[in-house]
C-alpha cells in the first residue's frame, strides 16, 4: 500500500484553498466578499486562488447584480465536492494510522476523525 500523502490534491492542499474548499463545503454557495473577509485574504490572493479552482473544475463561479452593483458569487461543482472529500479522506488517514501500520494488510485506521475534516 502506498503511502496516503499520494492522494492529497495538490490543488486543494495550500492553506486558503484547503479553507475555501471547506468553508464552501460546508455553505453551499458564498459571495465572494464574504469569503475574502472570512478567510482573512486580499481581494487579489483569492481571486488567484479560485482561479486554480476554477481551472481544475472544482469552483463554480457564477456572476450577478444585487441592485446595480456586481457581485460574484462560489459554490463547489460535483468534482470539487469528490475531490475534497477524497483529500479529507487521505488527511484522515494519515492522522489516524500508526506507524508502520500502512506495511500490515489493509485495514480500517482506528482512533478520532480530525475536527478539520468533520463536516467533507
């Protein structure tokens, strides 16, 4: 079996993107200022950010007005959903298994989920 670290998203793995994936993960759809303000980034860096996503099909961008003033709003695509849930998983497998436990026949890891990964 070969090591969990394998099926961590390089993509979702740097710390804002792993925060907007998750926070969109657990809001559903968000606008982007809010995002900004709740991630604690510049304007720039997120939109640097969901452009990864968005290229790698994982952030649904969609625009819009609310009165006369444009709004951009995100929400996770069926693959962004998939591919956080899998990068949780593999967290949640190489904090919950022993060492040396990943040479021993496939087994379930025992022990605590991650508070990070509770709500993928």
């Amino acid at each position: 079996m070969s090591h969990p670290r394998h099926r961590l998203d390089a993509r979702i793995h740097t710390p804002v993107r792993f925060s907007l994936m998750a926070a969109l993960a657990a809001t559903g759809e968000a606008e982007f200022k809010v995002l900004r303000e709740t991630l604690e980034v510049s304007e720039s860096l997120l939109s640097q950010h969901v452009r990864v996503l968005d290229e790698a099909g994982y952030v649904h961008v969609r625009k819009g007005y609310v009165g006369k003033r444009p709004r951009t709003w995100l929400s996770l695509t069926r693959a962004g959903t998939d591919a956080f849930e899998e990068h949780c998983e593999a967290l949640r497998v190489i904090s919950t298994t022993p060492v040396g436990a990943l040479n021993e026949p496939a087994s379930e890891p025992q022990g605590p989920v991650p508070a990070s990964c509770d709500s993928a």
